[in-house]
C-alpha cells in the first residue's frame, strides 16, 4: 500500500522522501511529504536500483541506513494503523495521515517542545511560592475574570483590581527577590507597616493594605502555594484612632436643601445632580453614576422603588425613593444618570460647597482631620518653593502655578505652612473642603438614622449593608448633636412627666 521516492533529477546531494499511498477500494491515490531528507546517491544505488540484499546490507543496525529504515518502518506501521482502526475513510481524510507523518518527521523536536512546557510549567509552579508572582498571577487572574470574587461570585471590580496595584507596587519596592511565604513572620509583616508609615500613608490605608497582604496569603494557602500558618495569623490590623483618619461628615437636611436649590449650570448643574441621586437612593456614586429607566419601578402595591445591584458588593438592593425630588433629577436626563467625568466629581464638589458656604456658615465648620499623603507631600513641595523664592532660584512655570496656588491657599487658611494647624499638630479644614462623592451616601444614611423613623435592619435594606457594624461606620452624628439629641429626648420625657403630674392633681 506505501511506496517511498524522491521528486529530484539530481543523482548527489539531499532531497525529501515522499511516501506514495494508494487504496483503491477507497480511491485513494496520494504523494505525502514524509519530512525525512535522504541522500540521494544512496537512495538511488541501494532502494531504487539495488537488489533486496544491498537494501538489507545498506539497512543493518549500525549502518548508515539503519535509522532511515526504522524511521520507514514506522511510518508504514502509522499507515496501516490508521486504516485498519478506520481513521482514514477516504479521500477527505488526507490531511489525518499528513498530520501524523509529520508529527513522526519532527517527533524529536514535540518531544524537546513539550520538555520545554513542562520545564516552564514546573518554574512558574515554583515561582508561585513566591510573593510577587504569586501576586501578580492572581491579578492577572481578577483582570482578565478567570478569578472571580468568593463571596459573590462576580468579577472584582476595577477598584478591587487597582487596590491589589498599588499593594503589588509596595510590596515590589520593599521585598527582597525571591522572597517566599515562608519568609513572612510578624517581624517582616511589622517592618512592612513601618515601610508604608514612612511613605507617608495613613493608617486606614495601612489597614486596607494588610487586608490585601492577608488575603493573598489566604489565596496562596488555598492553591497550596503557602504552607506557612504563621502568614495567616500576621497581618494584624491596627486601632485607628480618630486623630490618625479623615474626619467623615455629613450634610444635614438644611444644608442638602441649600445645595439642591443653589442656581448652577453646566458641568456643576450635573455633578449636584448626580450627588443627589447619590443621596435620594442611598447608594454609591459608581451605582448612581449607572442608573437607567430600568433600574426604577414600583411594588405590587404601587411603591416607586429603585432595584440594582451593588457593583462594590454585589448585593442586591430593592429601596423605596423617598424623596420625590429623585424623580425631577431622573426626568430631567430622560431617566438616565448625569455624563459626567467622576474623576473630576470630587473637584468640582469642592468648588460648588465652597461658593455654597458663602451663604450656608455651617459649611464653614472647621474640622480637625488628619493629612493624606498627598497633603504632606503638596507641604514638603511648598517648603521647598519658599526656599527657592527666598533665595531667588528660577522655577519652572509649573513650580511657579503650584507656589502661587499653595501661597494663597495657605493665606486663606492661615496655613502654617499650608494647612491651619490644631495644638497637636492635626490639621484644620472647613467642612466644604472635606465633601466628596462618598457624603452624598453618608448623608442619606446618617439624617434617616437620626430621624428615627427606620430601625437599623430597616436602613440596611437602602443601603445594601449586610452587617450593623458596617452600617454603624456610616452613621457620622457629631458628638454635639448627640448630647443634643439627648437632651431633647431627656426634656420631652420630664415635660410628659409633668403634664401627667399635673392632671393627677387636677
């Protein structure tokens, strides 16, 4: 059924071995290239014009053809074995025989690839006990969605996925090459702490890092990559106290009504929009910011609801609108969220609270708070550009916008040097400065707290909150309005008290 020829005129040299298949009871008639090079002069004198006994001399073991022989051998072993286990049907089953001769033509070189994957394979089976591959892998992982979120089972979000960024730069920076789960111990995990300190980052930050550092501990573990126990138990948590954080606070309903009324056009008009949708639904701004006809409807009973689900979270939220001015928001932009660019939310914010406390004084409110990194560095960058300007050194222009902006805020609010500072050294801020995007859902939380209306279970099902403790670090009542809480409910009580008195006298 096989022949075997070479396509040359040449009588020296090389040329390719062709194997001729023929079949007529399936009409198969086929020249395949069998990827085998041949001499051509041996060819010709020992298999084309030789006697059985040149071939078979030419073909013993040890001689020059015997790895041409067993090398024809086993391609008519393959042919055989493909006809005779109905491989090959007929003529549309060509490219299965070409496939397998070539695969035997270049088995060596299958052979040195899969030795190479498997090499490979087993270096990064083996660099995944390290730290940052290991970290690196499960970004990747969370990135491209091979890796999905245990508790939810849905995609990390893309601030989940910049957070694990910026730990993996950190963790870059400060740990040696190589270095292992079995490497961390509570004095590594301590001296790390004391790296990120020192980059000027604040403790709550600090924390959230360590979450990430012990969640990648628990993930190597999982996959079997970390067998040291010690890792999971390191990454201890801190006590912030509240001098060592950002002050969160919140707009009370006056100040919220001051702002929804205040006359604002363009890019401002839709930033207040979106921050009251914010505030009308109780939800995150990366929620809000995706609201559309169908995310709002109404209960079997006529309730105007919004249901969604939390991108943050993945919880699913079905809420009453409690306030009609949602609805004015939502028709005005045909029941779609405001466009606009959430990077410059929070600037723009600043911008609208600060003209808003030109008639709004408790917007004025000074806060003692603690400095970002940010805030520190924009300090260190200004000392150094009073330097240059004391000493009569040429800025750039870019220095000379930045000392010109630092110079007048820093007058604004008697800065020393840039921000105002408290006798401990915290520094000061007007409550305008201190709104973001995230206050809008702070407040809606805080003023349905305090109105007494809804239990905490109750809020909890506008917000999307799944625990009370979570809930309880959203509600930010002063420690003034506390004691005066307090004390009204104190003075409603005695006033019945004497009201009952009284009518059991008369």
């Amino acid at each position: 059924m096989a022949k075997f020829g070479i396509r040359t005129t040449k009588k020296e040299g090389k040329a390719t071995l062709y194997v001729r298949v023929q079949k007529s009871s399936m009409k198969i008639d086929w020249n395949i290239n069998t990827g085998i090079t041949v001499n051509v002069k041996e060819w010709l004198r020992y298999y084309v014009n030789g006697s059985p006994s040149d071939w078979n001399s030419y073909t013993t073991a040890g001689s020059a053809g015997a790895e041409l022989k067993a090398q024809i051998d086993k391609i008519e072993q393959t042919i055989n074995l493909l006809f005779n286990e109905g491989h090959i049907k007929g003529n549309e089953d060509k490219s299965v025989l070409t496939d397998a001769l070539f695969r035997l033509a270049n088995a060596e070189a299958y052979k040195a690839r899969e030795d190479i994957r498997e090499r490979e394979k087993a270096e990064k089976l083996r660099r995944l006990h390290e730290i940052i591959p290991c970290c690196e892998s499960f970004i990747e992982g969370i990135t491209d969605g091979t890796i999905k979120d245990t508790r939810t089972g849905r995609r990390y979000t893309v601030g989940t996925i910049k957070n694990w960024g910026t730990f993996l730069a950190y963790l870059k920076e400060y740990s040696r090459k190589g270095m292992t789960f079995e490497d961390i111990t509570p004095e590594w995990v301590s001296r790390f702490r004391l790296f990120m300190e020192r980059k000027g980052l604040m403790p709550t930050t600090v924390n959230k890092h360590f979450g990430t550092g012990q969640k990648l501990c628990n993930y190597a573990a999982m996959k079997g990559l970390n067998k040291n126990a010690v890792s999971l138990r390191a990454w201890q948590m801190q006590t912030v106290k509240k001098n060592e954080k950002q002050t969160e606070i919140y707009l009370n309903e006056d100040e919220l009504d001051a702002l929804y009324n205040m006359p604002l056009e363009g890019q401002r008009d839709k930033v207040r929009d979106l921050f009251f949708l914010c505030v009308f639904s109780g939800q995150r701004i990366s929620d809000a910011s995706s609201f559309a006809k169908y995310n709002f409807g109404k209960t079997d009973r006529g309730t105007n609801v919004i249901r969604l689900t939390q991108k943050k979270t993945g919880s699913s939220v079905e809420a009453p609108i409690l306030d009609a001015r949602c609805y004015e928001i939502l028709e005005k932009y045909n029941y779609q969220a405001p466009d606009v660019p959430l990077q410059r939310v929070n600037l723009l914010l600043k911008e609208i609270l600060r003209e808003l406390a030109k008639t709004v004084p408790s917007l004025m409110t000074e806060y003692q708070t603690a400095m970002t990194r940010r805030e520190k560095d924009a300090e260190k960058t200004y000392l150094k550009l009073c330097l240059k300007a004391m000493q009569g050194e040429q800025m750039t222009n870019n220095e000379k916008a930045d000392y010109k902006r630092m110079k007048e805020y820093a007058k604004e609010h008697d800065g020393d040097p840039v921000y105002k500072r408290d006798g401990r050294g915290g520094i000061i801020k007007y409550k305008y400065e201190l709104i973001t995007s995230h206050t809008a859902r702070r407040s809606a939380i805080t003023n349905l707290s305090r109105e007494g209306l809804l239990t905490e279970r109750e809020i909890m099902t506008i917000s999307g909150h799944k625990s009370l403790s979570n809930l309880e670090r959203y509600i930010k009542t002063g420690l003034s309005e506390q004691a005066d809480d307090i004390f009204e409910k104190v003075s409603s009580a005695q006033k019945a008290k004497e009201v009952k008195m009284n009518r059991k006298e008369a």
